[in-house]
C-alpha cells in the first residue's frame, strides 16, 4: 500500500513576537534517501516514493528518525529552539481513531533528551494531512550543545505508514549572543526597530513595526516610489519616512523616474548636492545589535551579491542625469567629478557604534565596459586587473570603508555565455576558496580572507549598520566570528592609520611585531597562502623555507625577507 497525499511538510515556525532576531538552527528537506542525507530510521521499512521516503511500521510500536548534526556543515548555535508546527500523514486506508502520536526530540551528545514537542493524536487516514503546532515555553537558555534531532511516530500499527519531506527549527526572539570561538549568523531581514533606537520601520507583510519574517528572506536594495508595482523585499529607500530607512517591497529600477535626484541642493540655484544628501537618495541602512559577553576581537564578513542584469547599467551609466541641471533632475555631488550612482553601484559601508570598519579588501573588478564573460574571468582572477579601492591618508595608502559588491562569476553558466544571470548571494572568502580548489591556483588563498578583520569589541551591546550607497545589491545575512585578542585600540577603524611594522628583515628564527599582541598571519607571496596564523607579537619563521613573504595584522600588511 503506498501513501495516496505526497505534499508533506514538518516545519517549525518563529513565534509570533513583533521583535525578532531569527537564526535557523536546524534546516532539512527530505529525500528519497535518507542514509545519504545522513538520517538513520529504525522502527519500519522505509520504500522510495515520488522523491519522498515513505516507512511502514514492522509492528506495532515507534517509528523514528533520526539525524546526527554533527555531521551537518555549517551548523550554528541556537540555544532558544521553541516552536514546531508539524504538517504531515500517517495510518492506512480503514480510517480508524486516532492514535499515532508525533513528536520532535532534541537531543544531547550522550542521547539525553534536551528539548521535546509533542503534536496532537493523529487519525488513521491517509487521506487526511495534519497540522498542528507544538510549543515549549522557554524559561531559559538552552545551553548545551543539540547533537541529535529524532522524529518519531508514537503508537503505530504494524503495516501503517508515515513520511514528511521538511523540516526547520527556529527560536523565539532572543538578542543574539557572540561568544568567544563562537561565531553567529544575524539574518537580514532581522533587523532592529524601534524599540531599541526610536528608528520607524515598516512592513508590507504584518503592518505596523514588525520587520520579522517567518521564513528566510533575502532583501534587496532598490528603489521604489509611492504607486510603484511592489515585487519583493527590499531595504529602505532614504527619502521615506522622513529620512529613515525603511523596509518597502521592492521594484526593480526602470524608466527615468529612479534616475532623478529628489532630495535637498545645497543652496536654492545650483545642482550641487552633499555626499550625505546621495547616500539618503540612493542608499538605505539597516541596523542590527547583539550581545558580547566578554572582551573580544571579531572577524565579520557579509553574505552579499548583485546581478548582472542590473549591476552592468546601473556600473555602466549611472543615473544619466550626472551634470544636468537641476530643473532637469540633475545634480552633480559636492566634491566629486563622476556620478555618484555609477561610482557606488552595489557598495555598502559597514559601521560599528557609529564608527566606519575598514574594509579588508583593497580593490575590485571594475565594470569598465566588459562583457559578461568577460567580467566574470576577471572577477575570479583578483591578480589581473583589479582596480584599486585604497584611500590617500597621512601619506600612505590605506583601505577605505567602502565595500564593493560585484555579480559572482559562479553564478549561472559561464560555459554558455550567462554568468551572473541570477540573484546570487555569497561571502567573498568562500568565492575565492572555491575557485582555488576549481582551479588549483594557491595564490586565491590570499582572499579567503573576512571582509573586516580583528574587529574590537569590548563586553556589552554593540550595534552594526550597513549603508548601501547605491543599488542593486541582494542582501542574506551577517557572520561575525569571535576571537581572542587585544580590546583597547581600534585598528579596524577607518580613522586608525598607524604603519604596521616588522623586524628583523632578513629573519631568521623569529620575527617581531612593533606594538601590542595581535592576531596576525603570514603570507608566501609566492603563493599567496597562509602559511602561519597566530596571536601575539613575535612569531617563530624557523620553518620557513628562504624567501619573501608579508604579515597581515588586520587590514595592514607588510612583507620581510626569510633567510
């Protein structure tokens, strides 16, 4: 006897709190499979139906699931797992009473149970899907680690059935915590509201000031004007809601209407308009805070990208209305000789308690008229032909607090001419180590690197910003990673300026580091691979075979001699 009803779901769903900052701790859709997938079931005979595992009960008793998460990659803590509403089937054609009992078990590394949903009795009827909701009231933090997760089926019958083909377990709303080694994922559309900073929000989905959504949801930055034909999720455009950010829906830039200043001149004649004034036209920020227990340093790097489609006019030509008079909608930027849009096309900047990080990165692939083949080879080769991002300051080039987003060339399909065809978001670290394995070229492993690096952050609340510029870019979530390290200086603010410096040159055994103890790497610039990461201010270069290499701490680096 097979399953008649397929479309099954078990998912669990964010509890309804107008304030939520969301994770996913535990995501899986369900094949026909599921040893692959690594889920052991014991109980029943399972039999590959339609894409799904359909299992029949050996005799009367339990059927269960269960997956080991260690062996799930990218796994992330999330200690306030609260809320399950299952949707499923189970039984046989005769239609009986209802009897089987479902529940979702989380579990420790020993097998003890940490965490149990219970479901309501299902009826014996395959004919029938049923949803119910499942909720543990959180009375405090789930500390320990979750290893196992089991599905069972209590109370079956010999010869019943029962499949699901989802699974999602999320949390109530909790402040997401950084703890030390520890890293954490703060999705985009999770952002802050007014109960933390008096900042207006807006939803199209859920009204009022609730920015949460129940699934996992990307945002776009866009632009959108009253009457607009509203698509999908977006950051905030700057002139609504009276200079705030706003989260709108989203339409896709067309016509002449978006490429027209609509904000304030700088005085009541000429075109001239303050750098402020663009960002607030043509760029949105959104706000995130979290929680560190205890002095740290951080890595933090965005999940970020853009699209070919729009990214190649929008860098190609801007507004077109750069230079034109105002009485045409034109503006010209107050210390600037190009247009603002087409200079900052899907570029953010990132600060952290008002201050702006430093970029770890010192340039990026510049339109400059390629195709998209070609645009594509020459964002994955970082050593030909990049453009440099590095400011002028104190008389030494430094990394500026602009950020460049560009479409990744691993999105599409490059052997047939399309690219980047599609939204794709990803973190720039993981583009490069791909490319390196694709590739074998070890000199990508210089960019496998955080998009800001050895971030202070001191014990308490902090909160990050991040500013586009200018649009299109498809926004996902953010990764901050803590380390140990030195809080007191901050060397990832832009304003920090102070030349990193190296000695002996040549070296020996060991090097030194001039200042206090920090996270520092060395690089061989034959290969560009790391080859010893560390903390502190000497380091031992004993095993280094003779050549040239460069200490990377922070965003400074600075190359020395082994002997």
């Amino acid at each position: 006897m097979k399953l008649k009803l397929l479309h099954l779901v078990l998912c669990c769903l964010l509890a309804t709190s107008a304030f939520a900052h969301r994770d996913d701790y535990f995501r899986f859709t369900m094949g026909d499979n599921p040893a692959n997938d690594g889920w052991t079931i014991t109980g029943g005979t399972g039999e590959a139906l339609d894409g799904l595992y359909v299992v029949m009960a050996d005799a009367s008793g339990t059927v269960t699931w269960t997956r080991d998460l260690k062996s799930q990659p990218g796994e992330k803590n999330q200690p306030y797992v609260s809320q399950a509403v299952l949707k499923f089937i189970s039984g046989t054609d005769t239609g009986g009473e209802a009897h089987v009992v479902p529940k979702v078990i989380l579990k420790d590394k020993n097998g003890n149970a940490l965490k149990t949903f219970v479901f309501e009795t299902a009826p014996d009827n395959l004919e029938l899907q049923v949803c119910d909701t499942a909720k543990v009231e959180m009375t405090e933090e789930l500390t320990k680690e979750i290893r196992y997760i089991d599905v069972t089926f209590e109370n079956m019958k010999e010869g019943e059935m029962v499949s699901f083909n989802y699974i999602d377990l999320i949390t109530d709303w909790f402040m997401p915590e950084l703890r030390m080694n520890d890293t954490i994922y703060i999705q985009a559309e999770d952002y802050d509201e007014f109960w933390i900073n008096n900042r207006k929000a807006y939803s199209p989905i859920g009204g009022g000031a609730n920015s949460y959504r129940n699934d996992d949801a990307d945002l776009y930055v866009a632009f959108q004007d009253d009457g607009a034909f509203f698509q999908s999720w977006t950051l905030g455009h700057g002139h609504k809601d009276n200079w705030y950010g706003m989260a709108v829906k989203n339409m896709t830039p067309s016509g002449g209407d978006w490429m027209t200043y609509k904000g304030d001149y700088v005085d009541g004649t000429s075109n001239i308009i303050t750098a402020e004034s663009a960002k607030k036209n043509w760029g949105a920020w959104l706000e995130y805070t979290f929680d560190v227990p205890e002095d740290c340093v951080a890595d933090i790097s965005l999940k970020i990208g853009t699209h070919w489609a729009v990214y190649s006019p929008i860098g190609g030509t801007g507004t077109g209305n750069f230079g034109k008079p105002r009485e045409e909608g034109g503006y010209i930027v107050e210390g600037m000789a190009e247009d603002w849009v087409k200079k900052y096309c899907a570029t953010v900047v990132t600060s952290l308690d008002g201050n702006n990080l430093t970029t770890n990165w010192s340039s990026y692939p510049k339109l400059n008229g390629h195709s998209q083949l070609e645009y594509a080879a020459l964002a994955s080769d970082p050593y030909s032909g990049w453009t440099s991002t590095q400011v002028l300051k104190d008389g030494n080039l430094v990394n500026s607090d602009t950020l460049f987003i560009y479409p990744n060339p691993r999105a599409g399909d490059p052997d047939n001419g399309n690219p980047m065809i599609v939204w794709s978001t990803y973190y720039k670290s993981e583009l490069y180590k791909e490319l390196a394995q694709r590739t074998g070229d070890e000199s990508l492993n210089a960019y496998i690197k955080p998009d800001y690096a050895d971030v202070p952050l001191t014990k308490g609340r902090h909160t990050i910003k991040v500013q586009s510029l200018a649009p299109m870019m498809h926004f996902d979530e953010i990764r901050i990673t803590a380390k140990k390290g030195t809080v007191g200086t901050e060397k990832s603010i832009a304003e920090d300026t102070e030349k990193l410096v190296v000695y002996p040159s040549p070296a020996t055994d060991v090097l030194h580091i001039k200042g206090i103890e920090s996270n520092y790497a060395i690089i061989d610039l034959r290969s560009g691979a790391t080859v010893i990461e560390g903390f502190g201010n000497t380091v031992d270069v004993s095993g280094l075979s003779a050549g040239v290499y460069a200490v990377r701490v922070g965003t400074q680096t600075q190359s020395f001699i082994k002997k």
